[in-house]
C-alpha cells in the first residue's frame, strides 16, 4: 500500500517542484571586479610671472687705490696709498621676471634691487687729539640676470648669471675739521651665481640662492683739508646668500 502511495504522490511532487522553480527570480549575472584606478596629481607648471620680496647677508671684500692730484704742493700731487678690507652687513629687497616652461626645462629672466647695509670702517690717528674715520659702504645692489633651470614637478633647481650694479660710497672725517672727503658712484659688474625654489602652494614659492658679484669701482671727490683731489679705483667682490618668497601670477 506504501509503495502505491509513493508512486502516486510523485507526479504531484515533481508537478509542484517545477511551479516553485518557475516563481523563483533568475540567477543575477556576476560582476567585474572593481578596477583601481589611481588619481595622479598634475605636474606643477613653472611658466608664468612673478614678483617677491627676499633678504639675507653679504660678505663683501675690495681693494682700494686713492691717488691725490690738484694740490699745488710739490710732493703730495701723484702720491698715492692702497687698502684692503671686508665690508659685511644685511641686504633685503624685492625681484621680478619670468619664467617659461619646456618639459622639465625652465628659462626666465629675472632683476632685483635691494638696500644693503654692507660697510667698513677704520679709525687713525693723526696726531694728538686727532683721529681720522673713513667708511665705506655698499648702499644698495641691483641685478639683470637670466635664469636656466631644471623642474622635478614641484622643485626647480637653477644657475643665473647676468649684470650687475653696485653703488659704493666713501666718507671721511677728521677731528676738528668735519667731512674732509667725499665720494659715491654707482658701477656696473657682473654676477653669476644658482640656487632652488619650492612650490610652496599653486601660486607661492620659496627660494634660497647664492650670488657671486664682480664691480670695478671708480670714483673721486674734493680733499678739502688740502684742496686736491682723491681719485679712487677699486675691485669689489660681494657674495650674497639670500632667501625669497614670490607671488606667481595665475
């Protein structure tokens, strides 16, 4: 009897199978698994105008000839006297240029003028009482330079060279009778020098840089104590170390 129930209920069973197989929702298809694809930060762009501020030391050294002439005294015209010494102090001042980009190649132009406070001064005696004081400074330093340089995307590394302009000035003193000398020129020379710059944000850098300046100096004024004239040459050679920041223009 068991055995005529079985059979009898299986058409009713595989009947009732096949209705719920059909109600049941299709198999989903299977994903592609997710690709990673990396977000690569755009290559900082050097190319563009600028304009800073920057300001450090300077180690200056000269040597100086003075020639007196004009004195009407029989051996004191044509003489003449040589010195050496160093003249160091802060400097601080502005740029401006330009740069343009090719590849990883930069090229620019770039001027700046700063305030110096490079000086030196000697004090000798002239008898009792008497002293004499002579300073010379450096008032102020201007350069044309062109820029050459290498950018690894937000570091550019770089040499400069170009014109210089350096302002020399002499002043002497003597006890009891005041200023008795003189004298101030601006000169042109040559500077050379390299440094580096870092993208600090999308449009503000920061620079370091080293400038080597060359200036042949030559200037006179009235010696009033003798009514002649002085007459000075000499060769000044000024290392700057300066640090910067700069506003590139979008």
């Amino acid at each position: 009897m068991y055995r005529g129930l079985a059979a009898g209920l299986l058409p009713i069973v595989a009947v009732t199978g096949q209705a719920l197989a059909a109600d049941l929702p299709p198999p989903s298809p299977s994903r592609a698994p997710a690709v990673y694809v990396p977000v690569v930060a755009p290559v900082y762009n050097w190319g563009g105008f600028y304009i800073g501020i920057n300001g450090g030391w300077g180690f200056a050294s000269g040597t100086t000839t003075a020639t007196l002439t004009g004195t009407g005294v029989a051996g004191l015209d044509g003489t003449s006297a040589t010195g050496s010494g160093s003249l160091n102090g802060g400097v601080a001042g502005g740029q401006i240029g330009a740069n343009y980009q090719i590849d990883a190649l930069v090229i620019g132009i770039e001027g700046d003028f700063d305030w110096s406070g490079q000086k030196r001064t000697d004090n000798f005696a002239c008898g009792a009482g008497c002293t004499v004081s002579e300073t010379i400074k450096l008032p102020w330093i201007a350069t044309i330079r062109g820029r050459f340089g290498y950018a690894i995307d937000r570091v550019l590394l770089f040499g400069t060279g170009g014109v210089a302009f350096t302002h020399a000035s002499d002043n002497v003193t003597a006890t009891g009778f005041g200023t008795i000398f003189t004298a101030s020129s601006t000169n042109v020379g040559w500077t050379i020098g390299a440094g580096g710059e870092v993208a600090l944000a999308q449009n503000w850098t920061a620079k370091i840089e080293y400038l080597y300046i060359a200036t042949d100096v030559k200037q006179s004024g009235a010696l009033s104590v003798v009514s002649g004239t002085v007459s000075e040459t000499a060769k000044i050679h000024d290392n700057l170390i300066r640090a910067g920041v700069n506003f590139k223009f979008p």
